[in-house]
C-alpha cells in the first residue's frame, strides 16, 4: 500500500463522518482502522488523504462504500468448528429447557454465523421455538441474509467444518445448488429478524437466552470494548450465554465479574449475577 | 521495572513459512532466560487449535510463550506468537490488536502486516528478521523496518530451506544483514545483549 497516514487524519476522518452521517468510527482500533482507510484509498484508487475527505464530505452516496470498506466482513459457516460444537453438545441442552429462545448475532456480517446456528436449532428440534436475531451496522451485508445465498465455492469448506462441528447430515441437504451460488432453506431463515443496529450508539432492544459477538470486539478500543460489553450484560437473561471470538476475552473487562467461563477454550461465558 | 527501561527494549519480530520452524526453535533455544526484549514470531502454518508451536517453543526456552489474544499488553522479556487466523497488529507500545481482515500474500496471519506495524510503532528499536519461504510475504515489511532506522535481517537464500522469501527481501533492497543459520543465531544473541 502506497499512502502512509497520520493519526490525525485518521481522527479528522472519524469526526467527519459522525458530524455528517452519524457513524462513529472514534473509538475502533486505531492500527486496523488505518489500514481499512488505506486499503479504502487504494481499491478506490483516491490519491490522496484531502481527496478521500472531499469526496466523503461532498458525495453522500460514496458513504455505504465508505462503511463497507471501513469495517471487516470476512466471516464463514461454522466458523471455528468446536466452538459450534460445544454449542452442540453442552449449550442447547441448556437453551432446551426455555420454553422460548431467544438469541442475537451482534455484528453478525452477511449472516453466515446465524445460519449456523440455525442449522444447529434445527437439528436439535429447537427451531421452531426459537428467534434470531441478525444485527449489523453495515445495510448491505444485512440484505445478503436476507437472501440467504452463499458461494458455491465455499460450501465443501463450509461441509467440512460442520461435520466437525458434529453435524450428522448431508450438508448439501440444506441448500439448493444454482449455478455458482448456493440457496438456503427458506426454514432457516423463517426464524431470523434481520435489521441494521450500531453496538456503538443503538440500544438495548430485547433479553436474549444467548448473545454471540464473535470477531467484532476486536475491531474497537477497550474503552469501547467495555461499553458494549456493558450494552450486552444489559440485554443477557440471568445465566444467559455470552459468545466470543476465539481470541477475544472477558478477562480484565468491566462485566468480568458478572460471568464465569462455560467452556474458555470456546470463549463461552455465562452470566451468573 | 524502570521507566526508562519501558520505553527502550527492542522488538524483534521473526517471520518465517515453508522450512522456517526448525531455524525459529534454534533461535529459541539460543535465548537467555532473562531478557529485555519483545519477540514477536509470526509463521505461516495450519489453522491449529491445540496451539501446537507455542508448546514446541516452550520445550526449547525459559521464556514465558504466548500466543497473542486481542489487546493483550505488551511486556518487554516473551515470546509473543501470532494466532492462526488473524493478523497481529501493534496498537500502540503498550497494545497488541488483532484483525481477521482479507489475506495479504495469501496468508493470515501476514509477516507485511506485523512488520509494517512494528515499524510504524517501534522505529529504529525495530529488529526485523525474515526466514525460509515460498511465498513473498514480508519482503516489503522488512523493507518499511529498514525505512524505519531499524535492523534487519534476511537469512541467506542458500542456506534457507526454501531461498525464495529471503530472497525477495534482498532483491528489494531490505536486508541489511544477509546470514547463514549459525550466523543469523549467533547475530540475533549479540543484538539481544546489546
Ligand atoms: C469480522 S465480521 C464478524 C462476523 C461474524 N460474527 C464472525 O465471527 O464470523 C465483523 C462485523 O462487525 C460489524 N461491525 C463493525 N462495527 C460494528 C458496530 N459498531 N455495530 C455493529 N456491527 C459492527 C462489521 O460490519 C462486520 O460485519
């Protein structure tokens, strides 16, 4: 990457774009917002940092672009096998025994995460008694989960690591192959809410049995970190789950001492005060 | 520990792929039990959830290993390993971060991605050393530590189990030192001590 930027462009940046549009970017990881901004600049091919500032102040329609090149979305089915399977094994016995279940995907990207689980609801006969709900700040990955369509490249990836996850099933069993894409099941999704929410300034909008944030956190600073950690304590049913990324922690947190580790290595955390 | 002392330990950064591990132990093996600096060894390799390298490491030094989560601080006398799956980043001197973004070089964790980010937060305390590999990450790293006033390294492509990696980075102009496996071990002692 050719453009090397200054922290105070990075803040002038952030300040812009809360003033105009309201999304505040202040508080995420200063090196990998760096690095979002400079990849931004290249793939757009914006020559310079007063380039980038006058057209993010001066095109309005440049924004969704802006958002999506700013925040990570790379995610994938079953990520992290073993955590989908102490899911599994040892989390929807205990989600089993609510009459209703709620559960929210925070950051949830185009949604491969809530299909997963929803897979797993289904194959413990949980489904129809449950509701997911998919957040993201970003409005274009929401429509992708929306249309429940994924690469068909993807799938004998996706297959292996549900397999691993302990999935008993043909894979291919769940969607419908067309040309390069992958459909699926209209059943999965019949249990999804989909809408846009910013953990930085939206609220809390339900209790939920189960919270997953995975790879999300680690995008922000501790201080943000905290407060959305704060925001999801708030919305955690009493001996609720909370779901991290695998390299994300609860430890040296604000509400650490609210939970006690589940399963450490899954990064599974459940409320007990 | 002093103050000044915080803010003038080194950052060795070790990046490594195909045939780079057996050179990553030695070097492990060559270090004192107490020292001042922070290595950070970032190697391509398998998604592996039984942390498999930082027990090898273990086997082979009395310095504390650790495979980096996110935020972690950064404390001068470890070892610090990337985690698969994710690029490691230096927040600031105290803070490492971590992000899941797109490939670089088709790798994640990336060896450009710390190198430069250790550049931008280290400078001239930077010490950069790239191993073995078929792949032309890191070159440019180690290039922008170089730019940085740091040290580098780049082992000798003959040397090297596979010679295209170093190789890449001499060819860039950012090797400062090109060394053989015994000379690179015996260097990387003298610039621990110094
Ligand atoms: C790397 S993806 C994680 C996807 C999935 N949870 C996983 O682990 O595979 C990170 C997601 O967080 C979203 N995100 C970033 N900042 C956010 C915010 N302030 N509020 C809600 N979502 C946010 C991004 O849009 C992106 O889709």
């Amino acid at each position: 990457m050719g453009v090397m930027l200054h922290d105070e462009e990075i803040e002038h940046l952030t300040t812009v774009l809360y003033d105009l549009y309201g999304y505040d970017f202040n508080h995420y990881a200063r090196a990998s917002l760096k690095r979002r901004v400079m990849r931004l600049m290249t793939i757009d091919r914006v020559p310079s940092f007063a380039e980038l500032l006058h057209k993010v102040k001066t095109e309005p329609s440049y924004l969704p672009q802006v958002v999506q090149g700013l925040t990570v979305n790379v995610t994938e089915m079953f990520r992290d096998p073993a955590v989908f399977k102490t899911i599994r094994e040892t989390v929807l016995p205990v989600l089993a025994t609510h009459p209703f279940i709620r559960i929210w995907h925070a950051g949830c990207s185009t949604g491969e995460e809530v299909y997963s689980m929803a897979i797993l609801l289904e194959e413990a006969n949980l489904l129809h008694r449950s509701l997911l709900y998919a957040t993201d700040l970003n409005p274009v990955v929401i429509e992708q989960i929306k249309n429940g369509i994924f690469p068909m490249s993807q799938m004998k990836n996706y297959s292996e690591n549900y397999i691993l996850s302990g999935g008993k099933k043909d894979f291919s069993s769940y969607y419908t192959a067309k040309y390069n894409w992958a459909k699926f099941d209209e059943r999965l999704k019949s249990r999804m809410i989909v809408s846009t929410h910013n953990l930085v300034s939206d609220r809390s909008f339900n209790e939920f049995q189960i919270i997953f944030c995975r790879n999300v956190l680690i995008y922000f600073d501790k201080e943000l970190q905290d407060r959305v950690l704060t925001l999801f304590d708030e919305s955690l049913d009493q001996l609720g789950f909370l779901v991290l990324g695998t390299k994300e922690n609860l430890r040296f947190t604000s509400i650490a001492g609210n939970y006690s580790p589940f399963s450490i290595k899954d990064k599974i955390w459940r409320k007990t005060s | 520990m002093a103050e000044n002392q915080l803010n003038t330990f080194q950052v060795v950064v070790i990046g490594g792929s195909a045939g780079s591990l057996e050179t990553v132990l030695a070097m492990a093996q060559a270090l004192p039990a107490q020292m001042q600096a922070v290595i950070i060894i970032v190697l391509h390799r398998k998604n592996d959830p039984e942390s498999i390298l930082e027990n090898l490491l273990s086997y082979k030094t009395q310095v504390p290993v650790r495979e980096v989560e996110d935020k972690d601080e950064i404390q001068p006398g470890n070892i610090y390993i990337a985690p698969p799956d994710y690029h490691l980043l230096i927040e600031d001197e105290r803070t490492f971060s971590l992000d899941s973004s797109e490939k670089v070089h088709f790798s994640k964790p990336s060896i450009d991605v710390t190198f430069e980010s250790v550049a931008n937060v280290f400078r001239q305390r930077s010490i950069g050393i790239l191993l073995s590999g078929a792949n032309a990450d890191g070159a440019a790293g180690l290039l922008k530590i170089r730019k940085a006033g740091g040290t580098t390294i780049a082992q000798d492509p003959v040397s090297a189990e596979v010679g295209y990696m170093p190789q890449q980075a001499i060819d860039l102009g950012a090797a400062g030192m090109v060394l053989d496996e015994i000379a690179l071990i015996s260097s990387f002692k003298e610039l621990l001590n110094a």
